[in-house]
C-alpha cells in the first residue's frame, strides 16, 4: 500500500470514527412502559430516551398522541441534551412548519410535580420551541423545568412555543429564554382556535427572557383572545427591543390574581411592570413591584386599567393580616380562602407570595379571617365582641384603647385572652373594658391584636368605636345579636332551587354583587348601586335566564371598584 493511499484510509476511518462519536451523542428513542389509553394506564416515563421518544414520535411518525396519557415517574437530567444534534439540543415536542406541515402535541402529559433539569434546546433559526413545540387540545399539569436555556426564533417558551385551546397547570419554568419575538419564559403564545379557551393556572416562572424584536413577557410572550391566566406569577427580569411586560408581553386575554416583580426593560416602546401593550385585555386584582420598576407603569401602552396595581415590595412581602393588598384584593389565601391557593412567608420566595402546591406543608401564615368587631355599652360596662371565620396557629389576643382613631397612640387594655389555635369553624368573643368615670358623649376606639405560636403580631384594620350613651342599656343587659360586616356566607349552601347572598357595610358606597364560574367569567350581576345593604336571592340562572349547571361558583363583592370579597357557593341540581 502506497502512502497516499494509507493517508487517504487513515482520513476514511478517521471521519468514520467522528461520525459515530457524534452519532453515539444523539438520543435513542425508547418507548415507554404502559399503553397511553388513559389516566389510569398512561405511558410512563422514567429516563431522557422515553421523553425523547415522544418528540421522535411527533417529528418523524406523524403522531401527535391525541386521545394518549403520559405520567413522569422520576426527576429528569437533560444534561446530555447540550451535545444533542450537533449542539441543536433538544427536539420540541410537536411543530409547525406550515399551514399543511404541523404536528401539534394533543394529549396530556401529568409530571407529578417531578421536573427536568439541565435542558439545553438552542435553535436560533426555527419557530414554535420549547419543551413542546405546540399543543392543541392539550394538557400539561403538575411539572416543572428547574434550570436550562432554551433559544430560538419566534415563538419560544422554556415549556411550549405556542398553546392553542390547552390547559397549563401547577407548571413552572426557570430555564431563561432567549428569542427573535413573542417570547415567554413559559409560553411564547398561548391562543385559541373558535370558540374554546386556553388556561394557564397557578403556575409561576423565575428565568430571564429576551427578544431581540417584541413581545416578551415574564411568563407568556403573547396571550390571545379567550386565554385566561389566573394564579400565576413572574420573578425573572424581562427586555425586548418593542413590548416586554413582567407577566406578558402582549395581551388580549384575561388576567386575574396575579403578580409580576422583575425588572421590565423595553428598549424602544411599551414596558409594563405587569404587561407590555395591551388589546383590549381584562384584569382583576393584580400586582406588579413599583420599588423595582419606578419609572414605567403596570400596562405599557395606556394608563393602568382597574385591576393592575402598583405595590411596593414593602406591600408585596407583607405576610401580615395588616394593610395586606392581597387580602384586600381576594386572593385565596392558605387558611383563610376557600381553596387555599396561595401562601406567604414561611421564610419562601423572598417574602412574596407562593402557590400552595410548591410547599404544601408549609403552615398558613395569615392566621386569623376577623369578619365581625363591634363595641356596645350594655349596664354601664364597654362590651366588645369580634367574630372569626377561622384561625390558623392563633395563640390569643390582645385589646387596645384610644381616644382618637389613630392605633399608634392607643394603649394595651386587656390581659391574654386564648385563641383556638387552628380552626375552620366560625369562632365568638366577648370582652369587657373598664372604663372610670365615663362622660356622656366620650368616644372610644378599640383595636384588636393576635398573636400565632411563632410569636407573629398581627393587627387588624377593623376599628370598633363607642361613644357612651345618655339612656344606658336599652337592651335589658344581654349582650346583643353583634351586626356582622362584610359579605356572609350564602344560605343555604349546597341549594338546589334559591340561595339568599348578603352583604352588610360600614357605610354607603358604590356596590357590585356579581357570580362567576370558577374561570372567572361573570355569569351574572346580582347588584349594582349605591348601597350600604342588601340581601339578594340567586337561583342558579345566568344573565339570560338559562340554568346554570351543577357545580361551584363564586360571588364576588366590589366596592368603590375594588374586590372587598370573593366565597364560593355550590349549586346543585
């Protein structure tokens, strides 16, 4: 053998041998255990090849696994995903190349609350990347990225590039994303097709998002007509050349009961604290950080709708009853809300507020729901009494006196008075104050103080004011029936045909009274007016008059425009 042809045989198996280096990188498809026919028989996935195997499945067997169930059993390290197609990374689970070339993901994948970690997807040059390229009718629940970075062009978020008509819960991402527009660190662009809804539910993100061009939000890039996102939340930092929100870039959806905190930077147009440019969006009750973003507003592009807000981080990690905006607002809260969604404290999150499900054992750290304080002065004696509607971790009590109303210049009157520890039951007080030498016409303001196991004090924006009476005791000297404020919990509950919905205010002011379905649409409006008072029969109609179907609803009070109260009633039938 001549030397040419040995340098020509050691250049063959040299290249030989890099190819299969290269090739041995690049993931093994390997189906997972189980058949997928449904929730209780899913296909079961332990390792990064049988997660691969869904994507392989998609991109080059046509199946979008409509109809099919999957459940991850373990943590997932994607570490090897780095070296992966010559550095391209990960294959997104569905795409869409054309109108007449997709392959959306249409099934429903549940995590377990297990994530992967280490993601590495870089695809600068293609569209609809993440995780999932795309999904139609899908369901993704209980999962989460928990590190990784994940590039491309349009359409990109570390979980999905595009949603349509799809359900996202009890998901998180902290993989940043990087994109040319509508880039999310969740979800690039949540839609919807006809009709149906897209829902992104208590979900949370804490990556970093660029776009080099528009639309980047700290959880969705772009949310479309009909897309809800409710519960949710964004801590990463967000820029983009045109719209860059905290929460979502562009929106034309419905926001509720959310926050954003990163700092929002758009290099030209449209920087919002919460949402970048806004079409005709709705919100409710939601909250971005006016410490960490001072100079631009909640929503980029028009002056703050009702229901975004501008709080300080001081108001936002306040874990007290106290001036607390979320309770104000009606956010459902561990241990005082119906469904507990939210907690705050615990030492989590830097003080903001959490989704229940990332700590579950965490305790409830707003310990006490007040709902009714009230002073009377019955047989010459002060007699306070206060109702809860439940307690968490509550030690007891302290009672406070002032001549004005102003609580920093009162002074402790009481000794301990025991709580009930932790109790869902609605629980009473009474307390007696010794008063000497009251005069006719003397004003007296009293405040109450609760104090947890932990040693937490928390005071209460309930003020109980006396003013002592020239004819003492009209009442015969029995404590009376105390009026109770606020909204009151339907009666009865469960109903099948009428239900009586009440409300009862200090003073007269505009009112709403509306019901929703538990995503959040209104269905019909009981009240609206000037009004101190009412009490209201529903039964079970919508705003056209049609029965409703069996199940959970909410009512919610509004006052003067903000959510004073939000409970939840059931419908039978």
């Amino acid at each position: 053998m001549s030397t040419r042809q040995k340098k020509v045989l050691f250049i063959v198996c040299l290249f030989a041998l890099i190819t299969n280096f290269v090739i041995a990188d690049d993931p093994t498809p390997t189906q997972p255990s189980g058949s997928g026919t449904s929730a209780g028989d899913p296909y079961i996935i332990t390792n990064l090849d049988e997660f691969y195997w869904m994507a392989d499945q998609a991109k080059n067997h046509d199946n979008n696994f409509s109809g099919k169930y999957f459940r991850l059993n373990n943590n997932i390290d994607a570490t090897a995903t780095a070296s992966w197609f010559s550095g391209a990374g990960w294959l997104p689970i569905g795409y869409y190349i054309s109108y007449t070339n997709y392959n959306y993901f249409e099934g429903s994948f549940d995590g377990q609350y297990y994530t992967i970690s280490n993601l590495t997807i870089n695809r600068a040059s293609t569209e609809y990347v993440g995780l999932f390229g795309c999904t139609k009718e899908a369901s993704i629940s209980n999962f989460g990225i928990s590190s990784g970075t994940v590039t491309g062009d349009e359409l990109v978020g570390g979980l999905a590039g595009k949603i349509d008509n799809s359900t996202i819960t009890n998901c998180f991402c902290s993989a940043n994303v990087t994109g040319y527009s509508r880039i999310g660190c969740l979800v690039g662009q949540a839609d919807t097709q006809g009709e149906a809804t897209t829902v992104i539910d208590e979900s949370y993100c804490t990556g970093d998002v660029t776009a080099s061009s528009a639309n980047a939000g700290g959880l969705v890039g772009q949310a479309t007509v009909l897309v809800e996102i409710n519960n949710c939340y964004s801590l990463g930092n967000v820029e983009a050349q045109n719209v860059s929100g905290g929460l979502v870039g562009d929106n034309h959806g419905s926001i509720c009961c959310c926050y954003s905190i990163g700092a929002v930077n758009a290099l030209v147009v449209n920087e919002g604290g919460l949402v970048g440019e806004d079409a005709s969006g709705g919100y409710e009750d939601n909250f971005w950080n006016t410490t960490l973003n001072p100079y631009i507003t909640g929503v980029g592009d028009i002056t703050d709708p009702t229901g975004v807000t501008g709080a300080t981080t001081t108001q936002m990690t306040n874990a007290t009853t106290t001036n607390n905006i979320y309770l104000i607002a009606g956010w459902d809260f561990k241990g005082v809300g119906a469904e507990g969604i939210w907690n705050i404290g615990n030492g989590r999150n830097d003080g903001y507020p959490y989704l229940d499900w990332q700590y579950p054992g965490d305790t409830a750290t707003l310990p006490v729901t007040l709902s009714a304080f009230t002073a009377q002065y019955i047989e010459s004696i002060p007699v306070l009494s206060w109702t809860t509607q439940s307690e968490t971790d509550n030690m007891g009590w302290f009672v406070y006196r002032g001549v004005e109303n102003e609580f920093t210049t009162s002074e402790k009157i009481s000794e301990f008075i025991e709580g009930h520890s932790t109790t869902t039951q609605q629980q009473s007080y009474i307390y007696e104050d010794n008063i000497e030498n009251p005069k006719v016409g003397d004003t007296y303001y009293y405040w109450l103080e609760s104090i947890d196991y932990s040693g937490i004090i928390n005071h209460y924006d309930k003020v109980a004011q006396l003013i002592i009476p020239e004819i003492y005791d009209p009442g015969g000297g029995l404590v009376p029936v105390q009026e109770i404020y606020g909204l009151l919990q339907n009666e009865p509950n469960p109903f099948i045909e009428s239900t009586k919905i009440s409300f009862n205010l200090h003073k007269t002011a505009q009112v709403e009274l509306n019901i929703y379905n538990l995503k959040g649409q209104l269905v019909k409006s009981l009240y609206s007016g000037m009004t101190s008072s009412q009490s209201l029969a529903w039964d079970g109609s919508d705003a056209a008059g049609q029965k409703l179907s069996a199940g959970v609803y909410l009512y919610k009070l509004i006052v003067n425009g903000k959510t004073e109260d939000v409970k939840k009633l059931i419908l039978m039938r």
